[in-house]
C-alpha cells in the first residue's frame, strides 16, 4: 500500500485517559503533518515533523498534545489526559521533500477521536 | 490572521447542471491548491494554482486563481452524482509550509 496509513481510524477514549494516534507516511516520505478538522469546518494545521525533529508545532496546544517521528517507526500524534474537546478527527499528511513551494501533500484517511 | 472564505456552504442541485464554487481572502497567497474530501477519508489534491489569472483544467473541472492571487473559483460542468462532496481550499502564503484552509463547500449532485 503505497498510501499514508493511520490508524485506528476510530478511537474512543474517557476523559482523562491517554490517546495515541499514528501515521505511517507514504514510502520514502520523510515529511509529516499533522492536522485537526472539525466537523463543518476545515483542516487546522497542528505539527510538521521531520525524521527526529519537530520543525513546526506552532499549531499544537502547549499542554496535553506532544508529537513525535522517529527514526524507524511512524510518527505519533499523543494526547493526555483528553478532554471532550479534544474529539475530531485527525488527520496526517505526508511530502517527499523538504520544506518546499507547492509541495504536495498526500493525505491519510484520519482517526476520529471520540472523548466520552 | 489569513482567512480563507468558502462559499457557498452548501449546495444541492441536479445532475446535468453547472455550478461554481469560491475561495476568497483578503491576503496574498503565493499558490492555492483544492481538495475533494468524501465521507470517512482524508482530502484529495485536485490542482495547485500558483500565478495570478491562472486556468486549469481537470476534465469537467474548471479552476481559476484570481489575477491579484487572492481568490479562486472551481467551476463544474454538467455536474454528476459522482462529484458530490466537500471540496475545501488551501493556501500558502510566501514559501511557508504551512496551508491555511477554508471550511469547506458540501457539494451533493442529485440524480
């Protein structure tokens, strides 16, 4: 499958617990976004990682949400302690290239986080 | 704040008829992509427009980026179940990574 693989695409937590999404990029792409969209509304950037390092994670709350890529294995988008605001749907973008104009980006089919 | 502005929200009409759909800003986007997105999937490239005044098209898909780049249109031609929908824009600003989107418009094609 040459497509960016998350998974799960359904997940249910309590609140409080711990939620952890993840994302396999597309073969050979070592760039990975992340992004939250709502329902009605459109994507919101959160993090844009590289292979061991966080490039950008201007759009990640402080608190709660970390995110990390690393050298083997796909990258992981983690939220603790979740909150019934935390449910939406998450999705991962992967590029082949660096950080570069009109770069496309290949997206997954989401997880849908539900907080209960 | 970029604000990316879709409009209309939704739009329901039959098959065989054509529609146009806008993306509107008040800043300056160095290149503008849309997207189609279905239910329970992630959102799919369609085109990348990058100079002002630019035409693209995608069979019965017409896209135009607007001369100043800070709007954009998607036309569609004899219009068919098959491109209903939730088509969103996104854009750049400068060379920056990061894509700003609009909300989206729900396309739905009736037979």
């Amino acid at each position: 499958n040459a497509g960016v693989m998350q998974n799960p695409r359904h997940l249910v937590r309590r609140r409080g617990q711990e939620a952890r999404l993840r994302c396999s990029p597309m073969k050979g792409h070592s760039h990975v976004y992340w992004y939250r969209q709502l329902p009605e509304e459109g994507l919101k950037f959160m993090v844009y990682l590289q292979k061991e390092n966080i490039i950008d994670e201007s759009g990640m709350p402080k608190e709660r949400f970390s995110a990390e890529f690393p050298k083997e294995g796909p990258s992981i988008l983690r939220i603790q302690q979740v909150v019934r605001g935390d449910s939406a749907a998450y999705f991962c973008a992967s590029s082949l290239k660096d950080v570069e104009f009109n770069q496309p980006q290949h997206f997954g089919d989401g997880t849908r986080l539900s907080i209960l | 704040t970029q604000l990316l502005e879709q409009s209309p929200q939704f739009l329901s009409i039959q098959e065989g008829e054509n529609l146009t759909v806008y993306c509107n800003s008040s800043s300056v986007f160095s290149s503008l992509q849309w997207y189609r997105q279905e239910p329970g999937e992630g959102p799919v490239l369609l085109v990348t427009v990058v100079t002002g005044g630019e035409v693209k098209k995608l069979k019965r898909l017409t896209f135009q980026f607007g001369d100043a780049r800070k709007d954009s249109s998607l036309h569609i031609t004899a219009a068919q179940p098959g491109d209903t929908g939730l088509y969103l824009c996104a854009a750049r600003v400068d060379s920056n990574y990061q894509l700003i989107w609009g909300a989206g418009t729900k396309l739905i094609i009736k037979p």
